[in-house]
C-alpha cells in the first residue's frame, strides 16, 4: 500500500496535485511524477472501498517516485505561499521565489526573497538532508538556510495538511546558516578596531600634552636657570 502513488503531475499546469484533488479516471489529466516514465495516470479516486490512488494507464513497473512528488510539493507550496515560519515568533515575508536555484555549484530547493533583497535558501528534507559539502558550499554565500525535515512525514498527507507542515510548524525546522551573524561580528570588530585607534590616538594626545604643560610649568619654575646656565657657559669661553 505504501508504495501507491499518491501524487501525478498535472499536465497542464505542471503541479504536483493530490489524489484527492482531481476528477476520476483519466480526467484527472496527471502524468507520473517518475521523470523516467511520465506515462499518463488514472485516477482512483471514487470508491470508499480502496485507499484513493493513481495508476498507470499502461503495463509497466514503474513505482511512481513518491518521495520526488512529495518533494516538490512541498516546495511548490513555499514558492506559492508569501510566508514562512523560520523558528518561534519569527517569519519570513516574501514576494519573491524561485525552486531550484543553481547556487555555487549546488542545487538549493527553494530561493525566498524579500523587498529589502533578504534572501532565504530553503531545503526541504524528504529523503536527504543538507550534508557537509553541500553546508560548506551554502556558507560561502553568506546567505539565510533554512531546513524543513519531512522525512517521517505520512507520505500521504493532503495538500492542505501538508502546507501547515510546511509552512508553519514549529517542529520541523533548523536554521543552518544565518546571514546577519557573520556580518554582525565583523561590524562589532570594525568598530571595536576604529574605538581602539581612537582611545590610543586620544591617550597619546594627552601624553603629549601633558609633556608640554609639565615642560612648560618646569620652564616658568626655572626659567631663569637655563639662562644662568648659558651665561656660566659662556664666562669660562670669554
Ligand atoms: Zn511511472
């Protein structure tokens, strides 16, 4: 049962749609989500009897691609939505998004941006998680990354059950990377560098000026020695 196929392309839009969200049979209008098959789909979808699902409409072997389908559902609901919860109390407003994006030599899921040019990377989790390589590639970019783990998630969720997973539960989600943080330390340590200049260049300010008032406090004390001091010189010259 587990391997029924749950989601097909639709063939004029191009997106994912659930069991549940087209007519019966072969007006259902779906493809399989197999990028191998792509043999068009039946729909069974009207009895109570079976769990709804679809099926090819010729003889083949082909098991459909679920994780794939579920995948890019999931990411076709974040590039639909204008939101997204990042972790508690913060979300993400944005109008721009882009599946897919090429990006330093790694495919990420889904691009998110704002009006304030704040981008998002969003990796959605269904069978693979962001590794190490892929991290160290995504760091490089000093950009937000965002992972949405679906990996335990019933593969035949609805899509309206699946957008609240997405988009805004507090469960499943990490913050890999975040842009502000790297910026904001080399801010503070700028800042930190320039008070230091200053509060050196203000320290040997007052050194010199405080060698040039005791100097001069010496010469009004003593003024008269140097004099002295040079017409001595000068008597045992004479
Ligand atoms: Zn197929």
């Amino acid at each position: 049962m587990g391997a029924e196929l749950i989601r097909g392309i639709d063939k004029s839009s191009g997106k994912v749609k659930h069991i549940d969200e087209v007519p019966n049979g072969l007006k259902c209008n779906c493809k399989c989500p197999d990028e191998n098959c792509l043999e068009d789909l039946i729909a069974v979808n009207g009895g109570e009897r079976r769990e709804h699902h679809f099926r090819h409409s010729v003889d083949t072997n082909c098991l459909g691609e679920q994780e794939s389908a579920l995948h890019l559902m999931a990411k076709q609901i974040i590039a639909e939505s204008n939101e997204l919860l990042i972790q508690v109390k913060e979300y993400f407003s944005y109008s721009k998004s882009i599946i897919e994006k090429p990006l330093e030599g790694v495919i990420v899921d889904v691009q998110i941006e704002n009006q304030d040019e704040v981008i998002w990377l969003v990796e959605i989790a269904v069978t693979h998680f962001v590794d190490n390589e892929k991290l160290e590639k995504l760091q490089r970019l000093n950009l937000n990354v965002l992972e949405i783990d679906l990996k335990d998630i019933d593969r035949r969720i609805k899509t309206e059950k699946l957008k609240d997973v997405v988009l805004i539960n507090l469960n499943n989600r990490e913050i890999l990377l975040r842009e502000s943080s790297d910026k904001v330390v080399s801010n503070e340590n700028e800042s930190i560098f320039s008070w230091t200049i200053g509060l050196l260049l203000m320290i040997w300010g007052g050194c010199k000026a405080l060698k040039a008032y005791k100097a001069g406090k010496i010469n009004r004390k003593y003024g008269i020695k140097p004099r002295r001091r040079s017409k001595h010189s000068r008597r045992p010259n004479r």
